[in-house]
C-alpha cells in the first residue's frame, strides 16, 4: 500500500518543489567529499559506504519505529517511495524540451538538456536534441522509476533510501574527469552493481508492453551489450526498439567525444518521439509497480508460511 501510494503521490506532485530530502542528502554528501577528497580510491570508498549507509540507515530506524503500527508503516514507506521517485519530473522535463523544440526555440531547448544528462549542448540541432532526450528518458526510466521500486519492494524503506543515495552519489562524483577519476570510482562501480538488476527488469518490462515487441525484443538481445554503460543499453535498446528508432551517436561530454554504437535499426528519433518516448516510461513505470507489488505479496506470503 505504500509503494503504491507513494507512486500515486509521484505522478500527482512530482518532486517536491523545496526541501527535496534527496537535494539535502546531496549537501550532506558534497560536504563530506570536501572534507575528505583525495586523489585515490581509498577516500572514494569510504565516501560511498558512509554516505550510503548513513541513508540506509535512516531507512533501517523508520522501520524500526513503525514496525507495530501499520498505518505508519504505511505513510512512511510511501514517503520514503515519494521522495525516490522521479518519473513524473523525468516525463515532464521531456514534454519542456519538447515544447521548446517545436517553438523553433533552440536557446531554450538547449538550456534544458543539463536537466536531462551531462552531454554538451552547445552547437546541437533539434534532431541532436530530440536524440539525446530519447536516450535520457530510456536510460533514467530505470535510474528514476524501476530501479527505486524494485529496491523497495527487496529491501523496504532501507532499499529505497540506499539505492537512491547510489545513485545520487554516481551523479556527483561517478565521472572519468581528473578530479574524480580515482575518488568517484566507487559510487560509479556501486551504481552499476545495484542497477544491474533493475536495467534488466526495465527492458524486459518494455519488450511486454512495448508499442514493437518483437522490435524491442530484437534490439534488446542484439544491441543491449553493445553501449559502453553495462547497464543503460539495456534500457535504450529495448525503447529503441519498441518504439522504432535508431539511437546512439556522437557525444560529448565537457569536452570529451565519445561515439556510441547505434541501438535499433529504425529512424533517427524526432521531436515527437519525446512524447512517445515519456508515454511508454510512464507506462514501464506502472508495470513495475505492479511486478514490485506482487514481489512483496510473495514475500509476505514466504514469511507467513516460515
């Protein structure tokens, strides 16, 4: 009840405007990479174990506190779920692009890609644009909306706390740039061991309900491995696919190029492919919640027959 009330306050209210417990955390943890960065791994994990067990355990004393009231349990596992989700500002940071794209407002539209990803946005097209919010919203389906609800439906509320510090620490300091390279190691490592699962989980959820099926199907077993993230593949192939479109390309990210292999085998993604592309993660997302919602009848079930 909480994981799904939680997603019904997600897709109601999106991210809270102020105060977003995520943002504090992010604080929390820039003021300790102050404190103890160092140009070598050693200081990187410690960063990583502490930030995200200091969130896990913050998951850990709320059940505690609520273990013999339900209705509490309740309203604090869908907080916890509120706070970790993204999907709905994910969906509408794309229509904004979108919207800037079809006024011809290229200024606009480029001004929020930083919303989206950390490519450059200098000198790209409405074409380049639209690709790289198609990516986005395929590749942060999981990292926004999946891969939360399968981590709270494994572990509760501390599963949910934990893997959003994950992910937001990977987003701080997960980079191959000189300052981070060595120190960002481990929460770039970390995010990719506890969203190996859920990327999965999010492109086969999209071959099932996919608009292409047999696209997605196709594009997700030949191409997933192919994208240099051992995990983001997974998701934009199988969008590819489902939606009929050929993603991947040249980027770049501050400075440096990466060229990254193509991923379906239909058409360049335009401008109205956001849209489809925002429809069918709203729709992953729903059919995650389910499938994390029967994961817990089940283990709940397991639990009563111990």
């Amino acid at each position: 009840m909480g994981l799904v009330l939680g997603v019904g306050l997600d897709a109601a209210f999106g991210d809270p405007r102020r105060g977003h417990p995520v943002a504090l955390f992010g604080q929390a943890a820039g003021a300790l990479e102050r404190r103890i960065h160092r140009d070598a791994k050693a200081p990187g994990v410690v960063f990583a174990a502490t930030s995200v067990a200091g969130a896990a355990a913050v998951g850990l004393l709320a059940e505690r506190l609520t273990e013999r009231r339900p209705a509490a349990r309740v309203i604090a596992t869908a907080a916890a779920t509120w706070a970790v989700l993204g999907g709905t500002s994910l969906a509408r940071e794309g229509r904004a692009m979108a919207d800037a794209l079809t006024a011809g407002d290229l200024e606009r539209a480029r001004g929020r890609l930083s919303h989206l990803c950390a490519r450059d946005p200098s000198g790209l097209g409405a074409d380049e644009l639209a690709r790289a919010t198609v990516e986005s919203i395929a590749e942060n389906t999981s990292d926004a909306a999946v891969a939360p609800l399968v981590w709270g439906a494994v572990a509760g509320i501390p599963g949910l706390l934990g893997y959003r510090a994950v992910n937001t620490l990977d987003a701080m300091v997960g980079y191959r740039s000189p300052r981070y390279r060595n120190f960002g190691w481990a929460a770039a490592r970390l995010d990719d061991a506890a969203n190996w699962v859920p990327a999965r989980v999010t492109g086969l959820v999209t071959v099932a309900i996919g608009p292409d099926r047999a696209g997605a199907w196709r594009a997700l077993r030949r191409d997933g491995g192919r994208h240099p993230s051992p995990n983001a593949g997974r998701c934009e192939a199988a969008f590819a696919g489902a939606l009929g479109l050929t993603l991947g390309g040249t980027n770049t990210y501050g400075g440096r190029t990466e060229s990254r292999p193509a991923l379906g085998d239909g058409r360049p993604p335009g401008v109205a492919d956001i849209g489809r592309a925002a429809r069918l993660s709203t729709a992953v997302t729903v059919a995650a919640t389910m499938l994390s919602c029967g994961v817990l009848v089940v283990r709940g079930r397991w639990k009563a027959g111990q």
